[in-house]
C-alpha cells in the first residue's frame, strides 16, 4: 500500500471540517463520519482521512493504485488551492511515499497505429504504447489529450512537488475529451476505443483524418461505476455503448436486466455480449426522449438489489438523475448516471 500525508496550520480546524468535507462530498463521493474530528473519504482510488485539531488540518492518503497517490494528491491540492485562498501551492508539503516533479503516474503518451471504420455512425482508434496494464483494469476511461496546436512539439502534464498535476497553457494548451477504453491488449501495448462520428466536434474531426503515427497523451483510468451484482437497469447512446458493452462482457452471468440502447445504426447489436438473463432493447434513430423515459418508467423488481446505470447526454441524464435520487430513493452506491455529452454546445474549437 502507498500512503502519504500533509498537515495544515489552519485556525479553527476542528470547527470548518465537517463544512468542507460535506463540500468535498459534493464531488460525487460519500464521507463517513468516525467522530465530529474525524472523517474518511473513499473512491475507486483509494481513502482519504481527514481529521483536525483546533490550529491544524491533516489528511491521509492510502491507496493500492500506482496511480493513487498522483491523482488523489492532484485532487486534495487542486480543491484546496481553489477553496483556501490564502493557501499557496508552495505550502503543500506531502510527507510519506516521495514526491518528485515529473510525469504523472496515469500518464502515457501514445502512437495512433491503426484507424477503422467500424460502421457509418462510428469509428475505432488503436493507439500502441508502454505500460497500458493500469487500463485492463484500473477503470473503464480515459483522457484524450491533443495539442490545440498541431504544429508544435507537444507539451504534456507535469506532476508538481504539491502533488497538483499541471497542464501547460497559452500556444502548448492542450484539448482534453473523455473516452471509453474499449479493448486493452497489454501484452500488446495496444489500446482500442471508439468514436462517435458526429459534424463539428475537436476529437471527432481530428480522427476522421488522424494519420498513422501521430502521437497523442492518454490520461487515466477511471470511472465506469458497476459493483454491484444484483438486478441491473442499463441505459445509453451510442457514446456510452462502449461502455455498457465493457460491463456487460465482465458481468457474471447470473446478473439479470434490462438494457435500453438508443443508436442510429443497427450493425451495433451484433457485438454485445451479454448474461442470458439481460433483455436489450434497441431503441431506434437515436431517439434521446425515448431512451431517457424507458429507464424512468421502468417497472423495478421486488426484492432485488438493484444497480442503475446511464451514459447519455446531459439533459438525459439529469433528468434520470433527480428520478433515481428523488423519486426512486437510490444511495449513491446503487447507481452511476453520467453526461458523457452536451448537445449544442460551442465547440472549443470555433
Ligand atoms: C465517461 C465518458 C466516457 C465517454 N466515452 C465515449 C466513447 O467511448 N466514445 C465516444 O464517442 N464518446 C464518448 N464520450 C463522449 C465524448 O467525450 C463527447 O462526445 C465529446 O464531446 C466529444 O468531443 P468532440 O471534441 O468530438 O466534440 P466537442 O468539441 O466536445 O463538441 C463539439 C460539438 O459536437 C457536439 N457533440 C459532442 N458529442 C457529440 C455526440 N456524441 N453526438 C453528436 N454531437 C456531439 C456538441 O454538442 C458540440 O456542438 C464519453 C464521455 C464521458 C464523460
């Protein structure tokens, strides 16, 4: 296990802990509460402790990842920097497990090595380089990171001595969209994932003509959200389908369900594979209204335990969200509901 921790002076620690810890949960994580002093924070990384005195704030990092100390010592610096005014950088020093400027552990840069045309609505990208193994494993996406500025030698993330992981700015800056790693051959060193072909979009226009060879920075894993093994509610455009379709392959086979699936083309139905006991239902043209009300009026089971899961665009998935949470009554252990788009927005590239 790696650990790591940082003490704070702080006036009044022991009063503004809790405030910041529900605000810290605001996140998309839960706290537990072990006294009024003392709290832990758990994600798919690894346990943050935090606890305080009256005149000092500490926390505790542990986690079993490679990369946990470097995304999880990126989000404490990140949140206090940005939530303690007074709180300079420089002031964060970690103690424990080492921290050296360099490459971010969940970093990698990689080689475009193979494009192809999986169907008229989308298309998948290999990308070839060292280390992929934290990928199999370590959660379903990553960060694409392409240089705005294709001419120039490209400038990658560095990981501060405070644990903040910096992006260059200015001519180096670099475009960031999120995708689904579909296949990781580690033995390979190779890496698949799939692109939806849409008019307009950074990501989307650079891989129809990406050529062979071109160099790229991938930031990750994370994310995904599945644990549970009881009676699973699924629910996805075509930008989520490779992310249901990774969760479907790993589900045990005795996990039952319903899929609802809203894509443009239909070649897509062929690759899913699934438990015998999960009913997919292929909604057609991509109709989002459709999609977001067959989860919504969906018919729960009695007695089961019960995992909802949705990727889909914003409005979507907020409109899915208040119903699981509101009206439903799901802990946020029960459910994973993301917008993995936003229809017509700017694209930063205009
Ligand atoms: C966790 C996660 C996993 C994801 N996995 C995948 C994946 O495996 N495959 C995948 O294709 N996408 C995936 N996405 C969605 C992808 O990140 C977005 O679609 C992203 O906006 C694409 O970036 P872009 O640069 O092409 O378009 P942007 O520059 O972000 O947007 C430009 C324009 O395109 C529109 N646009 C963006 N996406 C779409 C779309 N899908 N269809 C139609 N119009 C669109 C926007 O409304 C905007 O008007 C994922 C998102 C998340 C959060």
């Amino acid at each position: 296990m790696f650990q790591s921790s940082l003490s704070l002076p702080f006036h009044n620690a022991d009063q503004h802990l809790e405030a910041q810890v529900r605000h810290i949960e605001q996140h998309e994580l839960e706290a537990e509460k072990h006294d009024d002093n003392s709290f832990s924070i758990r994600s798919e990384y690894g346990l943050l402790r935090l606890s305080a005195t009256q005149d000092q704030m500490n926390l505790i990092i542990e986690t079993e990842r490679d990369d946990g100390l470097d995304v999880m010592r990126d989000f404490v610096a990140d949140y206090l920097v940005g939530h303690m005014p007074s709180l300079k950088l420089s002031d964060l020093v970690w103690s424990g497990h080492n921290i050296v400027e360099g490459t971010p552990a969940n970093f990698r840069t990689v080689a475009v090595v193979k494009r192809t045309i999986l169907n008229e609505g989308m298309l998948r990208l290999t990308l070839a380089g060292n280390d992929l193994s934290l990928f199999e494993e370590g959660g379903l996406h990553f960060r694409l990171l392409l240089p705005k500025n294709p001419n120039r030698t490209p400038v990658w993330p560095i990981r501060l001595t405070s644990g903040k992981v910096q992006f260059p700015e200015g001519d180096d800056e670099l475009y960031n969209r999120v995708y689904t790693a579909r296949y990781v051959r580690t033995e390979l060193g190779e890496l698949d994932f799939d692109l939806v072909r849409h008019k307009g979009g950074v990501a989307a226009d650079w891989a129809e003509s990406v050529a062979e060879g071109a160099i790229v920075g991938i930031m990750g894993p994370g994310g995904g959200g599945y644990i549970n093994n009881g009676w699973l509610l699924m629910g996805g455009d075509e930008t989520a389908l490779p992310a249901i379709s990774r969760i479907l392959e790993q589900c045990s086979s005795d996990v039952k369900g319903q899929v609802y699936l809203s894509v443009r083309k239909s070649d897509y139905q062929a690759d899913l594979q699934k438990p015998d006991g999960i009913e997919v239902f292929w909604l057609p043209d991509n109709d989002s209204n459709q999609l977001a009300s067959s989860i919504i009026e969906t018919v729960l089971p009695d007695n089961e335990d019960i995992y909802v899961w949705f990727g889909g665009e914003q409005k979507d998935a907020r409109a899915i969200r208040k119903v699981l949470k509101s009206d439903w009554k799901l802990k946020p252990d029960q459910f994973y509901c993301a917008a993995y788009w936003q229809n017509d927005i700017r694209s930063e590239a205009e």
